[in-house]
C-alpha cells in the first residue's frame, strides 16, 4: 500500500511521544510490507503505550490508523505476541 496517508497523532503531545507513536506505527507498517521482529515490535509497543495508555484510545487509534493505512494495530500485536521468537508479516 502506498504511504500516503497522516498518522492519527494527538498535536499536544511532546516531541518525545510523538516519536515514540511514530516509531510504533511505523513498527506496525513493517509488520505488513516487510516483516519484523516481534520483539522490536513490542518493545515499541511498550514505549506506545506510555503515551496511549487508555485502552479505549489504543483502539480509537486502531480503527483510525487501519482506516487510513489498511493496516490493524490489534492484529500485528496478537501475531506478535502469538509468536515466541522470530520475525512476524502480516498481509499478501
């Protein structure tokens, strides 16, 4: 899928977290056009979370991100954490 598209960010978040989002998004994009380690995967999930810790909003940001981009937070993160080790890739 073509990358042209705006990331569902918060514009009152610091630089910091908006790094951290974008480091996990782009995670998620490499899930499903080149693969990725799951652990480098979660490992961003982790970061992501400290700055979207509600769960309500995680998914609200799903939904939007996977609108835009056609890719699923929900369903990169359960390969990843169905796998033990290794590389996860999502899509064709």
């Amino acid at each position: 899928m073509e990358k042209n598209y705006t990331y569902p960010l918060n514009l009152s978040w610091s630089t910091e977290e908006i790094s951290s989002v974008l480091s996990f998004l782009n995670q998620v994009e490499k899930a499903y056009e080149t693969g990725v380690d799951r652990q480098l995967l979660l490992d961003a999930y982790t970061a992501f979370k400290k700055v979207v810790p509600s769960k309500g909003e995680e998914r609200q940001m799903d939904r939007d991100f996977e609108r835009i981009s056609g890719y699923s937070i929900y369903r990169a993160l359960q390969m990843a954490k169905e796998r033990e080790k290794g590389r996860i890739k999502l899509g064709n």
